[in-house]
C-alpha cells in the first residue's frame, strides 16, 4: 500500500521520537533498527525510505531530544521568574529524572557515546550544552548579577555529573544523596 506524504512524514517523526526515547534507555548499541521500528509500528523495511543510515537517525534523534529538553528549560525558567536557577537546579536533579532517561536529558545519557560515536555528532551535543548553558546563565544571572558565564557552565557540568553518577550507582539511597549533595552546593 502507498503511503501519502503527509503520512510518510508522520511516521518518519513516530520513528525518529521512539528512537530518541530508546537511544536514551540503551544507548546507541543497544537498540537495533528492526526494534526501533517496531517501537514506531512500522516495518524494518520502511527505515531506509526515510534515513540514510542509523547515524542519521541516530543525529536526528538527538537533535529532537535536546530540542525538547532546551524547551522544557526555556518554559521552566520563564515560569519560575527570578527563581529560575532555582527550579533549573530542583527539576534536573530529581530522583524520578534519575529513573527515567529515556525522558530526560539525552547529554548525561548519551554524552560519553556521543564523544565515541563519530565526528559529527559531538557538534549537535555541543550546540545542545551551550544552549543549556545560556539558559543557565540568564537564570544564574537573575540571582547573582555577578554570575559569570563560567559559573553557569561548572553548573551544569556539576549537573550533567551529578546526574550520571547517580545513575550509574546501585543503591538508591547513594544515588540520592548524590543528587541532594549537588543541589546543595550549586544553590548554596
């Protein structure tokens, strides 16, 4: 059966949305294309009509996840006001962003594989954490003019961090206090 545009189009995004989730849960590796289109409810065989090979999905599920986090933290610091920093800093380091990285922030998912995967995809993350980064600047900066841009980007690095290494532990309680001790110290 022949498939329209408009639908074609909506089944390439379905594709790249259950990709960016999926590359989130298990890393680039650890998802195969027969799987990720499944998760899309299409054939394997579609794939190849819509991207030029898995590192173009896996480019454009990327971008599609940093682009919603970037969102999420544009509407999140314009809601919070002069608290902004504040809630950045208490909405990122959550235990429940902690167990759901398939939701949450494609940098401390995928940032190590990101660095191996190839030359490319570096560029879209750094174009994503300098992005996060200006965020937190101006949330930074309506709570201490005297932020520098500097002070911003340690931020987030402590956040990124933060996040990863309670992620990587086993027992719920550490990772927690990983969480809690770098809310602590970032909103000192």
């Amino acid at each position: 059966m022949r498939v329209n545009r408009i639908q074609a189009e909506e089944n390439r995004q379905a594709v790249i949305d259950a990709a960016s989730r999926l590359f989130r849960e298990r890393g680039f590796d650890g998802v195969g294309l027969a799987e990720l289109m499944a998760a899309a409810g299409l054939t394997h065989g579609a794939f190849y009509k819509q991207f030029e090979s898995k590192d173009d999905l896996i480019a454009q599920a990327c971008d599609r996840a940093l682009e919603k986090g970037i969102d999420g933290w544009r509407r999140a610091a314009a809601d919070a006001g002069e608290s902004a920093y504040a809630a950045l800093v208490r909405r990122y380091l959550t235990p429940g962003h902690r167990g759901r990285p398939g939701s949450g922030c494609v940098i401390a998912s995928l940032g190590p594989d990101a660095a191996r995967h190839g030359p490319g995809l570096p560029r879209h993350f750094e174009a994503g954490v300098r992005t996060f980064v200006d965020i937190l600047d101006g949330a930074l900066r309506r709570k201490n003019p005297d932020a520098t841009p500097d002070d911003a980007l340690a931020a987030f690095a402590t956040m990124v961090g933060a996040l990863v290494l309670a992620r990587a532990v086993e027992d719920d309680a550490y990772a927690h206090h990983i969480l809690d001790a770098a809310t602590a110290r970032l909103l000192d």
